[in-house]
C-alpha cells in the first residue's frame, strides 16, 4: 500500500492507519530527514527479524536504530549520560544525526549489538515523528538502498514503492528524500567520536 503523507501537516487520520500497522506487527517504508527508511514497532520481535531477513543481515549486526519523537523518554532506553552531552543532543536535535549511546535491559536483545549499544534518532521531519508520537514508542529503523549498491539510496517514493512495495506493508510518499544518510557520532564511551560523515555539518553542535 502506498499512502501519501503531507510533508508540513501529516494527516492524523493517515498516521493513526501506520501506527496500527506497525502495532500489528507490519513494516513500513517511511521518510526521514536523510533517507527513506525501513521501520517497525520497536517491540515486535518478528517484525524486526523479517527486517533482518529483507535485508540479510542479523540482527545483532545490523545498524538499527531507535528513532524517537523527542529526548523525554531517553532514559528509557539508554543509560545515564553527562550534562554535556545532553547539551549537545538538544542543539543537534530535531536533526540528522545518530548518537549512539549505551543500551539498558529496556532495548530488546534481539538488536543490542554485543557492545550493548543503540542508535538513538530524533528526525526532523514530521511524518517520522508523528508516526512514533501516535504509536506511543520508538521506531525500529534502518535505511534502505539499492540491494545491489549499499552506497546508492532512491529519492524518489514511487519508485521505491515499485522496487520495494512488496517487502513492506505501507511505503508512505512524504515527498522526495535525501541521497545522504544521517551523521553518525559514537557517544558511548564518553568521548564524541564521528564514526560516519553524513549530511549533519558538526560545526552546528559542537
């Protein structure tokens, strides 16, 4: 199913009709500030393992990510971190970025890598957000790309849909992405430490 979503003004009636597809146990297709993403409900165990299987990859060495709606339920998922960078979180969120912060026992160990850690996302982009918002908890994502080229992302929703509609529930068309994936920083041993150049500009928050 393809669903069009305003990019400014996403309709609550059409984010409700994602949300109780990712609460079934569904995989969407979704916009995100960087690139269009695969996502599901971040509790649903097969759901993330049929992710894993479009992909190829295991679980426990896939690069998933958290993306959540804000910072207020950090706790839940990641231990505590210092004042600093708290500081630098807030200025670089909303935004493109990936903190990857020390998991606690509440992220699923399906997906804690082996250095018990997660990515932590807060897109600025509305639709994502919406989604997470109204399905009450983060979103298990991924980037998607060309199968044959893991470097090569499409920016286009309707040929997403067309090349990869059958592996998920709902591709939702929020507009043309990015071809840059977010700016990947590794927080989790207290120093900031870029582990992937991407399209968020450092200088902005640090």
């Amino acid at each position: 199913m393809l669903i069009h979503i305003h990019t400014e003004n996403p309709e609550p009636r059409k984010i409700k009709i994602v949300a109780e597809c990712l609460n079934d146990g569904g995989i969407i297709i979704y916009p995100t500030d960087t690139v269009y993403s695969l996502g599901c409900n971040l509790y649903n165990h097969t759901a993330i393992e049929k992710i894993s299987s479009i992909k190829n990859i295991d679980p426990k060495k896939a690069n998933y990510s958290l993306v959540c709606h804000d910072l207020s339920h950090l706790s839940d998922f990641v231990f505590s971190i210092d004042t600093p960078l708290y500081r630098v979180m807030k200025k670089a969120l909303p935004g493109p970025y990936t903190f990857i912060l020390r998991a606690n026992n509440n992220v699923p160990k399906i997906f804690r890598s082996k250095k018990k850690t997660v990515g932590i996302r807060v897109p600025a982009n509305l639709i994502s957000r919406s989604i997470v918002r109204e399905l009450g908890n983060p979103v298990t994502s991924t980037s998607i790309h060309d199968l044959n080229d893991i470097d090569e992302y499409i920016r286009d929703p309707e040929i997403i849909y067309e090349k990869y509609g059958n592996l998920a529930d709902i591709v939702i068309d929020g507009g043309f992405g990015n071809i840059e994936p977010s700016t990947v920083l590794d927080c989790s041993e207290g120093d900031i430490v870029l582990i992937r150049k991407g399209l968020g500009n450092l200088d902005n928050i640090l």
